[in-house]
C-alpha cells in the first residue's frame, strides 16, 4: 500500500476503534513527508464538519503556518464529499489520491449523492432569503479599501 494512504488507513481503523466517527482517514503530504494525518472525529466531537479530510486540513495549515497547501497532496481513504471537496478546493491542494469510491461509502452507510444532486440546484436545496443585501454587500467594498488586508 502507498506510504500516504497506509497513514490514512492506520487513521481510519483507530477512529473505528475509538468509536470517534465513521471508517475515514487523510494524510497530508508535503515535500515527499507526512505533514498531518487525522480520521473523521464527528461522533466524538459531536461536529458534522469533523471529517478527516478537513481534520487533516486544518491540521496541515497550522502546522505549516498558513492556508495555501498548494504544494501538498491529500491521500484519503475514500473519494471526498462534497464538504471535503470544497474545503480541498480552498486549500488549493492540487492532488487527491483516494481508496474507495463513493459507491462503496454509500454501502457502507455514507451516502452522499443527495448532496449532489442538491448543489446542482442550490437555490432549490435550502430555504434561502437575502436580507439587508444593500449593507452586507458594502462589506466587500470595505475588503477592498483594506490596507492591511490578506490575499487569498
């Protein structure tokens, strides 16, 4: 097995084992070194966002010191949800490398292909109202006007 997915591996059993969440593991890769490696925490955390991608992620950033992980690469037991995809993309992590499919996590209880189905149609999926939209969008302006602001 691949050095970075057998971390992600070892992640997932001992989250099983500890009874902290569901059969996930990721390890983060930089330069040729395992940087951070975590398993999904959402039962023991009682937080839905505690899935190992996004574990290993944050992780990952605080070890190194900042938010572009552009230059690593993320092994994970199984082919990202929605939430880890979107939390990859904003790493700006360039390389996934997963075990199994998304298929194997829906037999295995983790069916995610609503979520799919949802963000094809966002404005249908939530009952979403914009309020005080004249105020709130002047925030972007005042981002802007920022001198000392930090580029993404």
């Amino acid at each position: 097995m691949n050095h970075g997915m057998q971390i992600a591996y070892d992640e997932a059993i001992n989250g099983m084992h500890n009874n902290d969440g569901g059969p996930f593991g990721a390890a983060i890769i930089h330069n040729g070194e395992v940087v951070a490696s975590a398993h999904n925490e959402v039962l023991r955390t009682n937080d839905p966002t505690a899935h190992a991608e996004i574990n290993a992620i944050r992780k990952a950033s605080q070890i190194l010191g900042r938010f572009d992980l552009s230059d690593c690469i993320l092994y994970t037991t199984c082919y990202p949800c929605p939430m880890c995809m979107g939390a990859i993309l904003w790493a700006r992590i360039p390389a996934v490398y997963y075990g199994a499919s998304k298929a194997d996590a829906a037999r295995g209880g983790f069916d995610d292909n609503q979520f799919y189905t949802l963000l094809q149609h966002p404005d249908t999926a939530l009952d979403l109202h914009p309020v005080d939209t004249e105020k709130t969008k002047k925030l972007f302006d005042l981002w802007l006007a920022k001198k000392d602001r930090i580029l993404y």
